[in-house]
C-alpha cells in the first residue's frame, strides 16, 4: 500500500528468481479489483475494491531476441495481447511509440480510470546480448523507443512499475522520464521480495520442524538491499525447494548462472575467491550500460554480492 500512496512511477531491480514476476502479477490483481483473490490477507481490508483499473503488462521473460527488428515484432505481438484483453481496436498507428500511446490514451478512454503499467525483465533483451555490444546497443535503442512513450502519457497513468535483474542508467533507457523513482536500494523496500525471519518464522512455520532454524539462516539469508540498519532477506527461490526437498543445497545457484556473466568475469581475469573481501564505492552499484558496466555492479545486480 505504501508504494501505491506515496507514487506512480517505480522501478525496481532485484536478482533472477526473486519473485519480481509475482509482484507484478499481484499488483495486476489488485489493480483490476480480484477481490476474492484476497480474502483473508492484509491488503483486504486496505484496497479499494470498488475502482477498477486497465492494466498493461509487458514482458520480456520468454525468448532471446539477437536484432532489433525482432525486438520490434516481440512488441508489438505483446501490444497486440494487451489490447485483445483490454477489448481496444488497434488505432491504426503505424510505429511501436505511436502504438504504446494510443493503446494506453484508449484503454483510459474506454475504461474510465487512469492505466497501470507493469513491465517485466525490462531488460533481458540487452542482457541476452551484453557481450555483443553492437546488438546490444541496436535492443537499448529499441527499448528506449518503449519505455519513452511513459513520459507524455503521464495524464493517463495512475501508476508504473518496471522490474529487471540490472540497473541501467536513465539516461540511457529512460531519458525524459525523470520522474521514476528507483527504488532498488530504499530502505522502505529493501524486503519486498524475498522472506523476511518474520516471514519463516509464521507464515512458514509448518514446514520448520525437522529443519535446523539456524542453518536455514546461514544457507539463504544472506540478501541485504541497503545499509546494516536494513533487513536481510532469504532467497524465495532457495527455501521454497528446500522444504519441499528437506535438504539443504544452494537451489539457486544451482539453477543456471548467466552465460553472459560467466563470459565477462573470465575476460576480466576476476579471482571469484576473493570477492568476498572486494570493497566498492556505493555509486559503482548503480552504474550500468552497455558500455560501462562495473563489474562490482555486475555481480550485485545479479545476485552474487550483497551489500556488507
């Protein structure tokens, strides 16, 4: 509720398989009013079930685009979906911002409430590509295209929120949007994905017994978004498996690194060994583009570094 009352445009990065996708598929739900989705939780008795909000949802999860001319089909093939689900006619606009334009002025129009926008891995498509610069620069351009039209349709927004593994720089993907608010290391929001000792202590409290408490914690809560003072968070991911599985493994880690990442560490000569002891100023973590990508960035906004 906090982040509904305080804003309207967010963006948030967190590692692969933190639970970014639920949020936004919550936050869809909420949006269009599924109130039986809700009953008996927290938010019930705190949401408006009465206002129903178009929602546009955008993502990038599927697939693995190498030219900007596929990246340009993607889009519109997700332009097309969210239109046929919110029952507009396609205006007739011949490029992907004119398009994204009229599908969020209609969907204002025709529904009588202000759009929610909801993007996903928002940038995959760069990553798929980061170690070939050109293809990468030729997608950041493609998406940039995208996430422009946000700016000028301010009057019909109620609210937006883009999630992604990295952190690009705005002015490389969101120039003119000046106000979104990135809110990746905010302390309000260091817990909004991932589990919280509160969170295994009650809501999972089930599935404790036979599992020793303090080596949950020393396995997989070792996620912190923020300074000592915020809370450290446990990898969904990791404790989901492990009380289905009841042995303790790194899931996670185990579930597939990225190739890109394993490519770009190698060509930098980093000794994995002792990046447990690398220091780094707080503003290297947020500095991230094609061409200027830190490698302290790299492995945070992955999820191989937290902060300590």
């Amino acid at each position: 509720t906090q982040l509904i009352e305080d804003g309207s445009y967010y963006f948030l990065s967190r590692p692969r398989r933190f639970g970014k996708s639920l949020l936004l598929d919550t936050l869809k739900e909420l949006f269009e009013a599924n109130e039986p989705l809700f009953r008996g939780l927290y938010i019930h008795d705190r949401w408006d079930w009465q206002t129903r909000h178009p929602v546009v949802r955008i993502s990038f999860a599927d697939g693995v685009m190498v030219s900007r001319s596929a990246l340009d089909t993607r889009i519109r093939h997700l332009l097309q979906f969210n239109r046929e689900r919110l029952g507009i006619e396609h205006s007739g606009a011949q490029d992907i911002a004119g398009e994204f334009s009229d599908l969020i002025r209609m969907a204002h129009h025709q529904h009588g409430q202000r759009v929610v926008v909801l993007i996903d891995e928002y940038d995959k498509p760069i990553l798929d590509n980061i170690t070939d610069a050109d293809v990468a620069r030729e997608l950041r351009e493609g998406l940039k295209n995208l996430y422009s039209v946000l700016k000028d349709a301010d009057p019909h927004l109620k609210f937006c929120l883009l999630t992604g593994v990295s952190k690009f720089s705005k002015v490389s993907l969101f120039s003119g949007l000046n106000n979104l608010n990135d809110i990746t290391l905010d302390k309000p929001f260091a817990p909004i994905c991932g589990y919280t000792d509160e969170d295994i202590d009650t809501v999972f409290a089930p599935e404790l017994p036979g599992l020793d408490r303090d080596q949950i914690r020393q396995w997989y809560n070792g996620y912190r978004w923020g300074d000592e003072t915020t809370p450290a968070v446990y990898n969904p991911f990791d404790v989901l498996l492990l009380f289905q599985k009841r042995e303790f493994r790194p899931y996670w880690f185990e579930s597939a690194t990225p190739s890109f990442l394993v490519k770009l560490l190698s060509e930098r000569g980093v000794f994995t060994p002792r990046l447990d002891r690398l220091q780094t100023k707080a503003s290297l973590l947020g500095r991230f583009d094609v061409d200027d990508i830190a490698t302290e960035a790299l492995l945070f906004q992955t999820g191989y570094l937290t902060v300590h």
